[in-house]
C-alpha cells in the first residue's frame, strides 16, 4: 500500500505512520515528493486492515496496491480454469455451453416440456428454481426439495446437466445431491458463510455478481469458495444497478474482460437478469458472445405469459433455438464455438 | 396495476391482454387515451408477477400502483411504531438514542473499555460485532459465541444493552440469547431465509438497508421479518453504492424522510458506514439528526488507530462525547431529545 | 399521466385534483380501484409541468405515460433514418462504418499519419478533436481552426470524411465548415443552446450520450437538434457513470436495443470512451456489433504511449486493424457488413 | 503518481517506464515490493496525461497522488473564502443566507410576489430563473432578457440580491449586468467555455455539481471560473444521479464535509433539487445546516400547484417561513446563525 500524506503532516506524523507499520510487521520506503510525502510499504498487507492508518493524524489517504485476492487471481493460475458441469457443459474452454430453462420450477411438467425445449435448441444444461429468493415475501418461494426432484427427472429423461439455486447453508447438502452445479444468486453474492458451505462441498458452483459488487469484491467472494477447497467456481455478469430505468439493470460486458484479465476463472453473462425484458436477451446474448463470454445462461419458459416468476424476461423456445443459432455464428466470427 | 399498450396495438392485443388480467382473478379498465390505450387493473395484484404481462404482444410496460409491502405501510399502522431494546434505549420515539462501541469485539477488556467510554458519552446501547462478514476471506472474522459473552459481560458491567449482528440461521437462537437486538447488515439484506428466521425470534431487529436497496426493496425486506410475527423491526440507513469515490458509500439522508413516509418503522441513521472516514461523522450524525432520524449508530474504537477492523471510520471516545454533545443539541433545535 | 391518489385521500382531494387537470385543457378519467383512487389524464400533456399535481393535497405521485420526445420517436418514423456522412460512411444501414482515430489533433503530421493508418485498416471515417473539452483546466484544450485545417487536409490525402467536435455556439458555424459531421459531446450532451445550433447547420451530429443521461433524456436532447430542422442525428452510446472502478464507464449496450426500440435514429459505440482502457476495446468493439450497433468509434493513436490525451484508451494503428478484421466478422454473423 | 507493474513485468519494461517518465521531465523513484515494482513519480505531474503510461507494456494501472486542481485547494488557501452576494448575503462565514425563490420568472407579478415572500420568511437572496435549461425542447424555455429586468424590479422593491443562471456564453454579460450573482447549473457544470466566460466578469458564480460529478472534478470546474480571475465561486451540491427512485437526485450531504476538507470555498446545499419533492425540502435543509453547509437554496413559489416549473418541489411561502425558523434553530445549535 502507498500512504499518501497530507501537504502539510510534520516530521512526527510521519514517524508515527511509519511506527504504526512497522507494528504490522511491515517495512517502510517513504519517499518526498515535490509537494507533499507518501510512505510505500513493503510486504504483504492484504490481512491487515490497511484502512486502519487513514487514521492517523496528518495521513490524507491510503493507496491499496496488492489485490487482496490470490486463488482467483491469474498471477496464480497462469492456465485459465475449465469448469465441467456434464460432458457436454465445460465452461472456459472453446466451447461457450448454454445453460437455460425457466426461473422456476413450476411443475413436473413444466421442467419436463421446458427441458426437452432446451435440448431442442441446442442448449446444453438446465436452468431452474427450486428455491426461490424473491423481493416480496408473499410471493411463490419455490417447491423445494420437490422442484428438486422434478429437476432430476428431467435430467433423466433429457440428460441434461441441472444448474440450481441454494439459498441456505441448511440446503447446501441437499441441492448438492441433486443438482450438477449450485448457483449463488446475486442477493447472495456477499452471503459469506454460504459460500463457504458451497465451498466444502464437491459440485462446482456459479456464483453471480451482486448488483453493487466491484470486480474485486467478486473475487473475493469467489476466494471464499476457493479457500474452503473446491476450485470450480463460475463467474457469472448478470447486470448491475446503476440509474439506468429502461433495464432492470445495466448489463456491464466490460466486466467479462476485466475478469479474464485478473482471474483464470471463467465467465458466464446472464442476459435474461441483465436486462430484465425478453425483447432484448438475443442481442445481448449476441454482444456476450462477442465480450468473448464463456457461457450463457438464459431464462425460456414454454408460456412465457403465464410464468410464475420473470415472466417479463423469459423466452419461448422458439425464440431460444434462434438465439442459439445466431450466437453459434457469433461464436465461430470470434474463434469459438456453441 | 396499469398496462401501457404500444400506439400501434391492435384490438386483438388489448383484447388478449384483458384475458390474461381476467385469468389472474383480476378486472380490467382499458382507457383510450388521444395516442395510446392503457389498461388499468383493479384488484389486488400484489400477489401475481405483475411484470408478466410485459410479454404479452402489444404491450410496451407495465405500470405498478399498489406498494408491495402491507405490514410495514404507514396505511397499515397510522401510529409510529416503538421499538424497546432496553429502557434507556427506545426507538422510533421523541428521544434519539445513541447505539456505540467498536466494529469487531477484538477480547474482553477491548469491549469493557469501549462500553465504558460509551456510558460515559452519554449513549445508550452499546455495538459491537462477534460474527463479522468480511469482504476478504483472509481478514477476521470475529470470535463467534465467545464475542457474545463477552458483549454480555460489558453489558453485565455498563447497563447497556447490545447490538450485534447475526450472519446465518444456525447462529439465530444463540445471538437472540446473548443480545438485546439483532442487526441483519448491508450484505444480508436481502437474504431472506435469515430475515425469516429473525422473524421468528423474540427480539428486536435492526435491519440495514443494502447497498443497492430501493426504499420499497428495504421495506419488502422488513416485511419478511413482520410477517414472521416479530413487530420490531428498526430501518437503518447506513449508505449506498454510487459513483461517489469519497466517501465509501453515499449516505442517502432522504432516505429517512421517504421511510417516514412510507412506513411505520422507526429509522436509524449509520454515518460511519455512510462515509467510511472518521473525519466526516461528527457532520453527517449532525446531518442526521437534522433529518429527523429516530437513533445513530456510531462507530467508535478505544484506539483507533490499532483497531482490527474498521479503523478508518471509527471515532475515538472523546470524539464520541463531543458529539452526541453536539448531536443532542440539534436534537432539541428540531424538538426532540438526545 | 396517470395521477395515483393517497389511500386515504378525500372527496375533495380529488375534485381538486381533476379541477387542476381540466385547467389544464386535459379530461379527467377517475378510476375507483380495491384500495386507491388513480386519475388517468386524457389529451397529450407533454407540454404541461406534469410534476405540478404531485404538490396538490392528496396526491402519492404522477406517472407518466407518453414519452416526451416526438421527433425521434419510432412511432413518428417507422423506417430507420440513414445518416450520410460521406459515401462511404452512411449510418443506419446493413453497413457498419467505423469512425477512428486519435482523441487530438496534435499536429498535422500526426494527423496525416493517423489518417493513413485509418484508411489502411479499411474504416470509414476519421475522427479527431480540434476543440478539446478537458477536465482539468491546464490541460491541453486543442488547436482549435488550426486543428480543424489539418483535419482538412488529412481528408484532402485520405478522403477519409471527418467528424469533430464543437464546444461552444460561436464555433459551430467554424466547425460546420471542416468538418463532414459534428460531435456534441458527453459534457455538452445537456447544453441545450449547443444543441440547438448544432440543429441550425447542415452538417449531421454525432450526439454523445451524457455521463448520466437516461434513454428518455438523451432522446430529448436528440429532439433539441431535430426540432430545429437538422433531421441527421447519430445517437452514441459512450458508457455511463456508475460505481464500477475497473471501467473509466459502464458501457451500457443494452441502450443499443432500447434506442432501436424507441426511436428511428442510428446508433454508434464508443468502446473506447466506454472502457477507457485501450486492452478493453476490442472485445467491446465486437460486443458492440453483436449488440447490433450502426457504427463503431474507436480511438487509435499512431504512438499510444506518446499521445497528449486519452492515450490510456488509445490503441495502435496495428491494433485497429485487427479489430476491423474480427469486427467485420461478427457484423457477417448478424447479417451486417463492415 | 505511482506506476504499478504486473508481478510479471520484465526489467526491460520497467526501464521503459523510467524512460517515458523522464521524457515527461518527471524523476522515478523504482520501489521493488514483495510482490511487485511499483514507479513512484517525483514532480508535478498535474500538467501531463498521466494515464498514457497505463499504455506501456507491462503496466498494470496508474495511481494519481496529486490532486489535479491548485486555485481550489485548501492548501493553497488556508482561509476559508468568504463570498459577498450582497450586505445581507455573505457566503462563507458563520452566517448561513437563504436563497429563495421560484424556479422560473413567469411574470412581473409572480417575481414581486415571490421576492416579498423571500423577504417575508426572513431570506436573503431571490433566485428565479430567466434562461432556463429545459430536460424537453417544447417546455418553457424562460423571459429571457425580460425575465432579467423583472428581477431586477423586484430587488428595486425588496433589496434581495438576485442569484439567477446563464446558459450560454452569449448570455453571461447580460446577465452579468442584471444578477448580483451568476448561476451555472447542473447541466452546464462541464460546459468549460462557459465556466471561462463566468470566470472572465465580475459577479460571483454559484456552481453547482454536476449529476455525475466527483468531488475532484468540481473543483477542477471551479479551477476553470478561478483561473480566468474570478475568485468568488460558490459551490453547490444539489443531488446526484444514482438508482434511487424515490428522489428526482439523491442528495450527498458528505460532499459538503468533503468539499469543506478539500477546499476553501464555500458550499451551498440546494434540497428541492436534491430531492423533487416539495414534502421532502424542509428535512433536507435542517439535514443540511447540521451537516454545516454555508448557505440554502430553496424552491419557493406563490402558489406551487399552478408554478409552470418545477412544482413539485417548490414550496409555499408559509413553508418557507416555517422552513426558516426551524433551520435558524438547528443553525444555532451548531454554532451558527441565519
């Protein structure tokens, strides 16, 4: 980190700046300026509240300089991770896999006919809420350990990969035994202690971008998960809030290259979350692809107009083997595949 | 709810939109407008997704009218609701109580010296966080049960009643025993099995908006915890994400006023969250008080400068007194009491 | 506008409420729904202060419901509008013309070079700025009609059109002059006045959208230039302010779709503004044309490393290049060419 | 600046960095960490584009030490600057002025109107636009010149100095010649040339943020006024653009403290356009004067349900009164008066 002085700090502040990090069992490289003195520290500061010297008198700011993440970091992993959710659903290799299905499970049914409209287009696991985290508490919470089930039937008859939903430490175990990899949903994002169950157990995990989270809080986050042991973490960009009204949230696709560029984890853009209306989920599947994303992940619903939940952004089917389709193109313009 | 037609909606599309209003047990009023044709709904359509019918051909959006949340709007309960942590600490009345102490409880006598020096600032509740959650999985974590007993034994000592947060469910019964209220933080705002277990625990709740909370999201939240059966729940603003790079979250005043307006629910102000440096609490408690919050939440730390967590925005004990001194002097300026 | 009266508002209240709409010269439509009364408003109340009502006794709040721009509204023009810039830079077709180079005119030599460069990586247009908006007051704010004249005399060798900037009204008719289209840029994307002469002139105008502009705005201020007779406006999405920190923007696509939706004009990106990092641009670049974008701006330099503003984001001409080459690629995957 | 290296950066990348460093006449100051070399700059890099050398290769990012304006800092102006509107308005020492007064001129009758009610409530300045910067071309764009000489005959009869806005730089001796005190409004703060013509005439220049405006390129704009000679800049916060719906602009009340630490010049706190809502302004300035803020802004309006702008955050004369009293209080409970 990189103390910067205030103009005006005396000799003594200085001194004790430089005491207060030598107690941290740091080394101090302080260094005058034309206006004004900055204290660089040398060592690693990243398990130290580095903030703590803002404190002191005559510091005007504190610089971080070492990411505070390190298993996710590229510096650490210079071959980029290859996530396998199913033999047809390895994510960060050449192959951008598609994950969809609707946001619920609804019915047995309704996670068959959507499972079967998945494999259709071309699409490669199966999306679908089991448990549900919605704003409003009197809205549908999701069937559970039943929705589960019916997940793992239609897998059956379609062999489709299923991607999930936890919600709660209390059902790590349960969503790991049925489902083949355990989504975090953005409200869960900074839930730390759930990352870490999800951490402990054996299935990868898709961990999505909470609305307000910088790239580096997300590599934290998925850090959480990394140091308990399971090294198959997905990143997922699914929009943040921002002022932006016309989208639900502002789908940020810098974000994909920036976590290529720091992290050898791979990268999945959710469409569907990041815009929040069907009308736009193709092109913005088509710009992910060109972002040089790793996978997508798409909400389609069979009747979309009687979802149960996100109606608003679920695709048909139909509408879902097209975007397959011309992302596949997009895919190949770009030296890559679906 | 109203549904907004596109101009160029065909009798068909309006027609059809009018079914599916139908079918979700709900009446339809279309109105002709000089360009478009809006559908207006009556009824309650809280329950349904709303946002479906934004599938539906012909439709450009939808238009919300009704709040999502019952239990915690002012219709619902026309007098304020008063929160009692301890005798010395009520909420939500014409007297504004002061809830200090530390970030982390670091041990036993690091806690006694800072309920000691929140006695004598003249505050009322003492904080202090046993279960931490960290951005970076490497920084402390807090000492769990051992932290609780700790704050029971400052309490034990000073008469003053405890704040401190709870991470997950399987903590719930343990923190509801050891404190006087529960916080849910910024990061688990919106997770709501957590606020449904501390709905259905006996005490108080402070809950904090998150990050990137809206002010009807907050109060959804809220609502997990009333309708559990717990009718104390206390908002807390405490700063949000923005664009802002000098402050560590922008601490949104108005948000007390619109809370006021909307809910029932007493509101705490955190300026130490809301700026993240100790030079600007003083003001922004000031501020606070001067919005007509119903409590503070302050950070203060023995040595700050020494501090494990938090350093940076927490105050010193001196710092404290002068200003809840300062703080209860605006307080009388705009009728109330500190 | 649909005016949402208060639960519990009286009789009164809302007599008075459809005494002020029907000042207005607008019908009043009362709807009596489950727990509210809502005031539709009938008659095109664009011109009208609709956020008056919200003042009157009784009222929660006003909604809009037409959109407050005429002129660039698709409704007003179904077919999209083509902006000819020069013949081989027309805006709004199958066609993706790419607009680059340096972010200054520094000399007439660096221009000249960055020119060819421009031309041999197959774009279409050369940009550069003559009249530099600059945060920073002792910055280097351009060379003005110098910069223009050699601006010329780059097109005179490369008959590459040119498109720059205008600052202030008393330069437009200068700018009009040199230049094949005038910039406004994102500082001036709310300067009514610019605006409004830059729609006095024959030339087109690039329109950037401002730091925090909404769709709705950015179309209004479109609708200043349209208004005044100049019907070529070219809509450019440059990135948004938002909390992200590894962006100098958020690059916003989804106001791609959302502009083709709303409105008949073409839209540009500015991957190079909307990352600020000259590593980032290529993949947005792609992005872009996958999010079907009607032109590319891209800032290249001839010497990144020695460019006197924005080199950051600037990327060689070897670099331009390549991105022409992969960008054409993906504009063949979604039926367009490059 | 500091110069961050890759952890993998080679020597020879290293040394090219010393050497573009020294070219731009700086000095390096190479420190090698445990992890990584990070360049410290020496001198005053303020005048270069310092983020050119994010283009090098083997350069992670660029940390500017430096803060980039001079004339607004407080280190070069201990004092704090004091601001003479009129006898009565003086901005800047422990009196706090209220300015008050309708959004726009709308007649002779309505200004004098307005301006007895100013004096009535106990203000000190009549604001009142003439020129206003209409979001929708079809709006009333103001009088105009007229609009001008009807404040002036309302401070004829009351002696309230007048504070009203220019929009463009053909404007700015007009309303030099009329106004006690020029205006530059949000939309305008990063119009430069502008900024340069206010800074080159005599009257004080209230600034206000822009929407999306930093702290540090505030200051940069007052760098502007202050650098063509015009050392009476008032700063004023008025809201930003943020996701919060529940307010037309989220009012950050830290950026007075900030403002207050990082510069001489006085602050204003503008709360009817930090908020847009008429029920929401008089808890927003007592917010305000607790978090110490050197002057008011205040939308007042003879009757606000028929104002022709803005009426949804303009107040009534009573509420003005009212508004007064109460912020005179909270004013002395800080040590302050009004």
């Amino acid at each position: 980190m990189i103390v910067v002085m205030k103009a005006n700090a005396t000799e003594d502040q200085i001194s004790h700046v430089k005491e207060l990090i030598v107690e941290m069992g740091l080394t101090t490289h302080p260094i005058q300026g034309s206006e004004l003195t900055v204290v660089a520290v040398i060592g690693d500061d990243r398990k130290k509240d580095r903030n703590v010297l803002e404190n002191a008198a005559g510091v005007d700011r504190v610089v971080p300089i070492l990411v505070p993440y390190k298993l996710s970091a590229r510096e650490t992993q210079p071959n980029r991770t290859l996530v396998r959710i199913s033999d047809e659903c390895v994510i960060g290799g050449k192959h951008i896999p598609v994950i969809a299905g609707p946001c619920s499970v609804e019915s047995a049914e309704q996670i068959l006919v959507s499972a079967r409209a998945v494999r259709a287009a071309g699409a490669h696991a199966l999306r679908g809420g089991a448990f549900k985290p919605r704003t409003n508490p009197y809205s549908f919470q999701g069937h559970g350990v039943d929705g589960l089930k019916m997940l793992a039937a239609a897998r059956d008859e379609t062999g489709l990969a299923i991607v999930t939903e936890v919600l709660a430490i209390e059902d790590v175990d349960v969503v790991s035994e049925y489902a083949d990899c355990l989504q975090i949903g953005t409200r869960n994002a900074a839930n730390y202690r759930l990352l870490e169950a999800c951490g402990k157990q054996p299935k990868p995990v898709l961990l999505k971008r909470g609305m307000a989270m910088t790239i580096s809080e997300l590599l934290q986050a998925a850090e959480y998960i990394l140091s308990m042991g399971n090294p198959n973490v997905i990143l997922c960009e699914r929009g943040i809030r921002t002022f932006e009204d016309h989208t639900r949230n502002t789908l940020s696709l810098s974000a994909i290259t920036e976590l290529h560029y720091r992290s050898h984890l791979p990268v999945v853009s959710d469409p569907s979350h990041g815009t929040g209306h069907a009308r736009m989920v193709a092109d913005m599947a088509r710009a992910s692809v060109g972002a040089n994303c790793d996978a997508l992940a798409i909400e389609m619903h069979p009747d979309p107009e009687h979802a149960w939940t996100d109606g608003a952004q679920s695709i048909t089917p139909q509408a879902l083997l097209e975007l397959v389709d011309s992302c596949r193109r997009v895919a190949e313009a770009v030296d890559r595949s679906m």
